[in-house]
C-alpha cells in the first residue's frame, strides 16, 4: 500500500514489475491523505475476452476514495510482438468483489512503446487490471538455476522456466532463496509445447559425478503459463559425489543439451561447492533515540532470515556485511570496550558461536551511547575470530545526524508490512471459514441422500429391522451434529465481521490522528517561515547602501532557455559591474542573497601551488591551478557561501537545479579556476 497525498507522486514496485504516477491534486479537497493499495496476483480463475490470453500478472488496486484525476499505471508485459502496440491491449474486472471467476473485458487505451517490455493507461477508477494478447502469440520466458545441498556428497539443481516477469521472478526466488544458491538466469523461447533435457532417466555419468534426474526432466509451455507456487515448472536433478573416500572438489561444471528450446540450447551446471559452507557476517542497527543505538552482529547461512528478523520484525536498518568460512566448531565476535567519545555497553566482552547455532541464525546484540558534548561519528571494527579468511573485521560507521530520518523511515516501512501482514491473516481466515462451509454443506446434503435412501422397515427380519433402526438413529445424530456445528460456525464468522469492523475503525482513527499530526506540523511550519519573513523584512529595512556587502555570483547550475542554449552565469566583468545594482532592493530583485539565505560558510586558503578542494556535504569541488596569484602575491583567499534557498530571478522558463554558491576571492586570478 502506498500513501497518497494531494501532491504528485511517482510509486514503484520493484518486485512486482508496477508503477504509479499520480498527479497532482488528484484527492477530493476534503481529503488529504489517503491509501492506495496493490496486490499482483500470478493465477486464479479468470474469464477473459474470447480467443486471448494473460501477457502479465493480474493488479488490483483500490483505494477508499475516488481520485479527481487519473491515475497513470505502468505494468510489465512478456508478448515478444515486434509492433505491440496493434496486438496487446488491457483489460480490466469490473467487479472484483464477486466470487470465481473473475469476469474481464476489454480497456480502450493503452501505449505500449515498440521494443519495449511495459504498457501504461490512465484510469480514473480502480479493480483488477492486467495485459492481455491474442491466444498461442509469442512470448518471453525466463530460465532460472537454483543449487541446494542435501548432504557432504549430494547436492541438487532446480531449473526453472516461468513467464519473463519481475514478479515471477521474485516468486521464485521466494520458494528457493531460504535454502539454496541461485545460478545463471536468462531469456528463452519455446520452439515447440515443451522444453526437455537430454538426459536419460537412469543418469549419467561426469567423471566422479553422477547426474540423475529426480522425475521426469521435460518443462511444458503450458506449465511455464500457468505459474503456481504449489506447482512450479521446475526440473530437479540429484548430483552425487560417488568417490565419498575423497573430498568433494570445491567446483562442479557440466553442460546439459536442452531440446526444443531457442536461445539458450545448453543449461552449464556450476556448482561452487565451497559455497554452501560460508556463512554470512551482518550488521544491523536499532535506532532508539539521538544518542543511543542497539548494534546487532548477526550470523546465518541465509540473508533473507536475517533481513526477515531484524528488518521486518524489528525494523532494524540493515548494516555492512561479509562472508566467511568456519575454521573450527566456533568463531568469537569481539567489540572493543571503549571508543572516543562513545560509551559501549554489552553483556560479554566476546561472544562464542557454533556453527549448529549459525546454521538457524545467532547474533550478539551491544549497545553505543553518544557522550553529551561529543560531536564526533562513531568509527570502529568488530573483529571475527576463528573463520576464514583471517583477520575479518567489519568496520561501525554511525552519524547521529541522520538517524532520526532513518528511524522514521524504518518505522514507516515496518508498519506498512504489518498492516499487510494483519490484512493477509484475515483474508486467509474468511477463506477458511467459507472453505469448512462449503464442506460442511456438502456432508448434510451426503446425510439426507443416506436418510432417504433408506427402505421402509416393514416386511424385513426382526435383526434387519434392528439394524436399519440403528443406522437410522445414527444418521439422525449425525445430522443433529451437523447442525450445532453449522450454528457454532456461523457464530464464528459474525465474530470475525464484528472484529474486522473493529479493525477498520481503529485504522480511521489512526488516520485522522495521522492527518491532524500533519496539519499541525504544517502550521507550526508555516509560523516559522512567518517569522524568517518578518526578520528579513526587518533586515532589509535597516539597510543603506554603504552596508550593502558586494557577491561574486557562480552557480554551479545549467539553465536552459527556450531555443535549448545552455546559458550560464560566470563571475563578474565589465559589463556585469555595470549591472550591479545600486540599492539593497534592486539587488535582492536581481537575485543576490543577503546572510539570512545563507546555509553553509567556509574560507579556503589560496597559494601558487596547484590545489583541489572539495566542501564534504555541500557538493562543491574547486580545482586551482599553480601560479594563479598575480605577481608579487603568495597567498590569498576565497570566500564561499552555500544558498540553498531564496527569492531569486533566472532566465524565463529556466528552473534552478543546484544549489547557489558565492565565491568572494580577495585578488584577481592570473587563471581560470575549474569549479
């Protein structure tokens, strides 16, 4: 889900192949901040137009108001027509609320650019939207090799074949990335219905290797189509070190023909064996306020445990990292006790790890605080002891000066994941509630076909008669059964509607909490910017002539005026004297800035030799050459000032698009100098 205010913004889900331009003034003016939620879906039970097809996943996107002006929606298609723009085109369910299938129909509009993979449309109201082509058009597909071990002599390979999209890509990853090490990907076309590996089922033979496939090694291009994570379109092959007297070699290369496929006719196995024995050393730091942080000093076999505990669970902001090897059953992570001007504060001075406890995850947590009147980043290397290569350290580089705007930031990412996570549970469990129904109506239907099926009693034996009565007496309780069990249930399901409708009054709540926090802020803002205005008034007032201070203006900025020449403003001549103007309000109207729009001051210090300065922080770097000073000058100096802000006047349709930097030097310059 994204946030939504009236300003224009651009979205991007990376991992799921979307983008989201939304103008400005989009929102109804009563409303100033909204959600916009997304989900991308790989399957399910959709009626599409007659005699086509999915080119990409399937987008719902809702949000609780309607927008006042479209919204653009940029998708990942995987047609390989050389003119898409006259074979694809979207198409959109109306009614997403419905049950299965989800009925489709065609959407006018669209672009979609020759050679390129995406297609847009504008949209002034949100459901279900996707690409679609005409029916066995060609296609794009996507080849993944992913290596697991299973054993010190067995390993496996999983290749893959999915539709050519970032979001399948990324499903895939997600099925195989906690246990295994992913090979090569690359592009791949279909010549016929399927894909298969020369490869006989009893295996073969790679010098000491023996490659075996688990099942049968052929893909079907309608398997690749239709992608499930139940069921991937996946090929799996044992790999097994038969000479288990020896060491297994630390690589394995072979190459297997593939048969019916363009593009790619061989798959190259390339196992690093040496690979699956590394582990990985990671920091993550926890924000707690401006002069305390908690360090994390975590070890895993994978990076996705990790970032699932300490990024999405707690938050953490991810730290610097490396790879290492065990050298015995255990490594010491040791921290130094005390670094200038900071304040360490840990249970053990060093921490043991077995490699029975890394194979999960482990992690050895410490504490830094910031002494009251030091100013100084805190700089320091946690050494790794008993792993290969030696000496491994990774080096704690925290700036106080940023961590509000990264624990803000890792606080709003943690409470959109939450919130998804909170939807997803219920969304799940509604599914399972309707799913027992189901089964629960078709069990009494079973029962009332069994109650009467049953023959009348009369004319039978006396122990047919005992036995029919019991059956039936049977099937009765049975169905009294059914029928408490149908009345706890529905109980169950007017809970949950009581408990979401809960849940989405605490979350409007929450929002309008959210809303008054921002107006509030704004205001206090606004006070503010009044108050500067007052001051600079003031200022300006009380200024005369002879006060006035005299610029040397060069921006490092380019301006491009209406024929596209770039125009720049160099530092002054003669004709730029002339210019000058004369009284405090013409300068400030010519777009000279007094002190009050001034953010950042230095003085550099100019000799005859050749000198390069860079101003850390304000993105300014000067080149002087040697002998720049006129004769007889050995040392002079230059005055620079960083504007980041201020009434100013440029070129017409020119934007500013750096900061502006005034340089006051004391002597004119024999050479140019290279800003």
């Amino acid at each position: 889900s994204f946030t939504v205010t009236s300003e224009a913004h651009l979205f991007e889900l990376k991992g799921c192949g979307l983008r989201l331009r939304v103008p400005e003034g989009a929102l109804p003016p009563d409303v100033t901040e909204t959600k916009l939620h997304v989900q991308a879906s790989l399957s399910g039970q959709y009626c599409l137009p007659k005699a086509s097809e999915l080119a990409s996943a399937v987008y719902w996107l809702s949000a609780p108001v309607k927008f006042l002006r479209p919204v653009t929606v940029e998708i990942q298609h995987n047609a390989a027509f050389k003119d898409p723009s006259s074979k694809l085109c979207f198409t959109i369910c109306r009614s997403p609320e419905g049950g299965q299938p989800h009925t489709f129909e065609k959407l006018e509009g669209g672009v979609f650019i020759r050679n390129s993979c995406n297609g847009s449309i504008s949209l002034s109201g949100f459901s279900g939207l996707a690409i679609i082509m005409p029916e066995g058009g060609p296609q794009h597909y996507l080849s993944q090799l992913w290596y697991a071990k299973k054993s010190k002599h067995d390993f496996r390979a999983y290749y893959v074949i999915t539709k050519d999209l970032v979001v399948m890509k990324s499903a895939v990853e997600a099925c195989y990335s906690d246990e295994a090490f992913q090979g090569y990907c690359e592009r791949i076309e279909f010549e016929g219905e399927q894909i298969m590996m020369d490869l006989p089922m009893e295996g073969i033979k790679a010098g000491e290797w023996k490659i075996t496939p688990v099942y049968s090694p052929v893909i079907q291009q309608g398997d690749a189509k239709s992608f499930s994570s139940e069921r991937l379109p996946v090929c799996e092959l044992a790999i097994h070190w038969e000479k288990k007297y020896l060491d297994v070699p630390s690589q394995f290369i072979y190459a297997i023909t593939l048969l019916g496929a363009k593009g790619a006719n061989a798959i190259v196995l390339d196992i690093q064996t040496s690979a699956f024995d590394e582990y990985l050393f990671k920091l993550f730091y926890s924000v707690l306020d401006d002069n305390n942080c908690d360090v994390h000093c975590a070890i895993a076999k994978n990076r996705n445990r990790l970032e699932r505990k300490f990024i999405e669970e707690l938050g953490a902001i991810e730290g610097p990292e490396m790879r290492f090897i065990f050298e015995s059953s255990t490594v010491s992570i040791e921290i130094p006790a005390a670094v200038s001007g900071w304040r360490i504060i840990q249970p053990t001075p060093k921490l043991q790890i077995s490699t029975e406890q890394a194979k999960e995850y482990a992690h050895h947590q410490f504490r830094v605080i910031k002494d009251t009147n030091s100013q100084e980043p805190l700089s320091m290397d946690v050494h790794l002891e008993g792993a290969r290569p030696h000496n491994n350290s990774i080096r704690v580089c925290l700036d106080p000066s940023v961590w509000g705007a990264q624990k803000s930031l890792a606080a709003e990412v943690q409470q959109q994941k939450v919130q998804q996570k909170k939807r997803e549970h219920e969304e799940r469990r509604l599914r399972d509630l309707e799913h027992i129904a189901i089964l629960g109506q078709r069990s009494d239907k079973k029962l009332l076909n069994l109650q009467y099926l049953l023959p009348d009693t009369m004319g039978l034996s006396s122990e047919r008669q005992t036995e029919l009565s019991g059956i039936k007496s049977t099937t009765e309780k049975l169905i009294g059964m059914m029928e408490k069990r149908d009345t706890k249930l529905s109980e169950i399901k007017s809970d949950t509607n009581e408990l979401i409708r809960r849940t989405a009054m605490r979350e409007t709540q929450l929002s309008r909490i959210k809303s008054d926090t921002k107006e509030l802020t704004r205001r206090t803002e606004s006070t503010s910017q009044s108050s500067k205005s007052f001051h600079h008034t003031l200022r300006r007032s009380l200024s005369t002539p002879d006060m006035r201070q005299s610029y040397v203006s060069l921006p490092v900025h380019r301006i491009y005026g209406k024929r596209g020449r770039l125009q720049s403003c160099g530092e002054g001549d003669a004709e730029t004297d002339k210019a000058r103007p004369s009284s405090p309000k013409k300068f400030k109207e010519e777009g000279c800035l007094d002190e009050m729009d001034v953010i950042g001051k230095t003085t550099l210090s100019v000799t005859n030799e050749a000198q390069t300065f860079s101003w850390a922080g304000y993105g300014l770097k000067l080149h002087i050459p040697p002998a720049s000073l006129p004769a007889g000058v050995r040392k002079s100096s230059i005055e620079i000032r960083a504007i980041i802000a201020g009434p100013s006047s440029f070129p017409e349709d020119a934007t500013l698009v750096s900061a502006v930097y005034c340089l006051q030097n004391q002597v004119v310059f024999s050479q140019p100098i290279s800003v």
